[in-house]
C-alpha cells in the first residue's frame, strides 16, 4: 500500500501568525503527573447538561467509577480518578463558570498507584472490526468522553449514526495552532497506534467513507509518525494524511474543514449539516482506551509550560489534580510571574485561584512572567480606533470586530447581536493585530455573557 501525504497551500481566510513558543516543551515525552492526595471532580466539565452527583458525603469510591451523570443526550458523565472516599460534595472554582458544584475525593494514599498511558496496548495489528456501532458508541458514553480539544462537545453525539445528518468524511485536528501548547504534538508521537485505533473506531462509528488527518506543515516529525502508522496498519484504507499551512487558528474546527476541504459550516451550524464529522487526536486516543480497555476518562495530558516554569513538560496527570499542585509538581516558578492562563495566550482564560481543577478540556497550563506583561501593557497602552481594517482582515469568521465592540461598549446588546456576535469564536486574532491595542476580544467575550444573563441562560 502506497500512501501520499496531501500537500499545498490548504489553509482558511484571515487569520494571524503569533510566536509559536513550542520549543520549551516539544522534546518533552509525556511524563506521570504527582500522585494526587486528593481531587476535584467538577460536575460541568462538557456542552450540554450538567451532571447530578450519583455518591454521597463519606461514600467509598473505586477508581474509574462513574461518580456524577445525566440522562439528558447532550452530556457525559464523570468519573474519579482515584480510589478514596468523598470528603464533600460543594461548589468549586470553575475556569469558566466561577463556580459550580464538584466532588471532593480524598485518595487512599496507600492503593492508589498511578495510572500510566496504555499506549503500548495498540500495535498496527489492531482489528477495528471486532467492535460494533452499537458497542463503540456505548463505550464512548460510559466513558465520559468529550472533545478534548478545548470545546468539551460529548463524543457520543458526534458520533453515533443519525439517518438525517449522514456523515460522509471524518476530520481528525493534529494542528495545535495555539502558542505554547504541545500536548496534542506528542500524543501522535508517542502514542501513534492508539490514536490511529481511535480513528478507525470513530470511523467505523459514523460510518464514513473517508478519513482525513489535518496536521499544520510545522509538525514534520507528526506529520511522519502519522503517515507511517497509516501506511503500516492493517485496515487504514481511505485514510489520508493532509498537511495544512501553519497560521492561527488552524486549529479551529470551521477553519480546518476550510482548509481541508474548502467547505464552509453555516453560521450558527455544525459540521454533520454538511457531512462531516471533526475530532481532536487526544479524543482519539481517548476512544481507543474506552473502547478497547474499558477505561474511563480520567486522566489527560497537560503541557506545563512558560518562561516562568521551572521544568515546563506534558505530563499525563489525573483528571480534578489542582493547578498549583501541578505547578508545584513541575518545580514551581523560576521567576516572578503575573499570570496563569488555563490553555494558552490566545484563547486562554486567566484565572485567580490556583486551587481551580484540571478538566477534560484542560490542555495546558501557560505561565507568564511579570516582565511579559509589563512589556505588553507598556507597548499595548490603548488608543482610539484608526478605522484601519485589520481586524476585518483576520477575523477567521469574516465578523466585523470593531462594529460587535463598540455595541458592546455602549451596551446595545440588540446591535451587537445584529453584527453577529456569537458567531464569534473568541480567537483573539482581532485583539492580536489592532494597532490601536483596543481588546476587542475582550469585549465581546462580555457582550455575550451580557446577552446570556439578559436570556437567562446564565446567572447574574
């Protein structure tokens, strides 16, 4: 079997070029995270409902049972990652929310040995046929798997074959476009064969005719690992590898379709209204060890990583493990830092208290230092808009920034939501480039937390 990778210029409209900042950590080989004395188990960690707690104050728990769960379609359930006992049940930081309830598990410190990656389970031997729709589907349900790529969309649903959206092509993103982050990177390094038995469990779950892994041009050693495991594996028929230009944000889901296939999801839309179907390659990974070992998603790979770090790496850590146990795992700071941005600098959020919990959706932690962001402040002081049209230019959406701000700054929700404001994805592109260092970003990300308290789909 001869196997080509689909090369050219494939690549979306607008768009920016930040500083990668991958080298701190793209030679660091994932690594066990600390042995956690206790976790955190928030009980929104997905799009869709939230889970209701199926234990109790002083419940015994076992590690990977399922601990909190809803019968709604649109929602995964959660499990622990440890075996302890549960010390309460209350409200918890929340990268996104502020708060919301979690489960507080204190671990048996004498059972719990920590869990390693099982990637060494898959070989290109690996036979995808041996498992149905049906089980594929409700092993992914059980597990508790979500898009692992920042989203946190319940897998199950994307998924499973729906006679009225038919699915004919299966997306895998290998593009990790944000600055920084490296996670993604090494799990096709290292873990190859799963990913790979993950696509073909996926595929054969939807029932596409066609497989295509998008992997930015800057990623030659993945685009290679990839390539190789296709062209090895038994079964890899119609799967494809494509190499995608590198440039910010490629690896947003309506970008990398873009770029691939030169189709465009319709605002407001998703992509099986067009046939298509996008995963992330941890998610991959992640429906192989559902799958085939019967385990729950628990633990994640995290990139620790900034100029603040003291030993910056991937590590493999438990799923409610706190931030700055982890930062403290991995050397604590090296120098003074300013802030801790949970995924990266782009469309990272910022938090304040580091007993916040790693989440499914959690890829990265990004560390910067105090004289970054003093330089930013000095250099980005803010001025008034020149009407010069970058913004315009890179909006990846074809959204006009400046006009949804300014609504927004004038509180004219009604307007904003004219200019298309949740068509959004909150990028940062526009912020990136503006020469008027106006965060407009920033004020959209409030607009559409404005509009959700005035719908009453948020709290005030």
């Amino acid at each position: 079997m001869e196997l080509t990778v689909i090369k050219g210029k494939k690549t979306f409209r607008g768009g920016t070029h930040p500083l990668k900042k991958k080298a701190l950590t793209s030679e660091c080989t994932i690594s066990s995270g600390p042995a956690i004395k206790q976790a955190t188990i928030l009980l929104s960690q997905h799009i869709g409902a939230v889970c209701e707690p199926l234990v109790k104050k002083a419940d015994s728990v076992e590690a990977g049972q399922k601990i909190g769960d809803n019968d709604a379609f649109v929602s995964a359930p959660v499990h622990s990652p440890i075996k302890g006992k549960v010390k309460e049940i209350s409200l918890q930081p929340h990268p996104v929310l502020g708060r919301c309830m979690g489960i507080v598990i204190e671990a048996d410190t004498e059972n719990n040995p920590l869990k390693s990656p099982c990637s060494d389970k898959f070989d290109k031997n690996f036979d995808h046929t041996k498992y149905t729709p049906k089980q594929i589907c409700d092993a992914v349900r059980q597990a508790g798997i979500v898009g692992m790529g920042g989203a946190g969309f319940p897998t199950r649903v994307k998924i499973e074959p729906n006679p009225r959206l038919p699915k004919e092509t299966l997306i895998i993103n290998g593009c990790e476009c944000e600055p920084y982050i490296t996670c993604d990177y090494r799990i096709m390094l290292e873990w190859t064969y799963q990913v790979l038995a993950g696509i073909k469990l996926a595929k054969s779950c939807c029932g596409v005719e066609r497989v295509l892994i998008g992997i930015e041009d800057n990623k030659p050693q993945a685009i290679e690992a990839m390539r190789r495991a296709v062209l090895e594996s038994k079964n890899s028929e119609n799967i494809e590898v494509v190499k995608v230009k590198t440039k910010y944000p490629q690896g947003g889901e309506r970008q990398l379709i873009e770029s691939i296939l030169a189709k465009n999801v319709p605002t407001g839309g998703i992509p099986p209204m067009v046939g298509l179907v996008v995963l992330n390659v941890a998610t991959c990974a992640a429906i192989a060890e559902a799958v085939v070992l019967g385990r729950a998603l628990t633990h994640r790979t995290v990139t620790v990583t900034g100029e603040a770090v003291s030993r910056p790496g991937n590590f493999y850590v438990p799923i409610g493990t706190t931030v700055g146990e982890l930062i403290d795992f991995c050397g604590g700071v090296a120098q003074k830092s300013a802030k801790v941005i949970l995924g990266g600098p782009m469309m990272g959020l910022a938090i304040g208290d580091l007993t916040t919990p790693i989440t499914k959706t959690t890829g990265a932690i990004t560390i910067l230092t105090g004289e970054q962001i003093g330089k930013a402040k000095f250099e980005r002081r803010q001025t008034a808009c020149i009407r010069c049209g970058r913004c315009l230019q890179v909006c990846p959406e074809r959204l006009n920034p400046t006009k949804i701000a300014h609504a927004v700054k004038y509180n004219k929700l009604d307007l904003a939501e004219s200019y298309y404001i949740n068509a959004c994805m909150e990028c940062g592109c526009c912020s990136y480039v503006c020469p008027a260092n106006i965060e407009l970003t920033g004020y959209i990300k409030t607009g559409k937390i404005f509009l959700a308290r005035k719908k009453k789909k948020m709290p005030q």
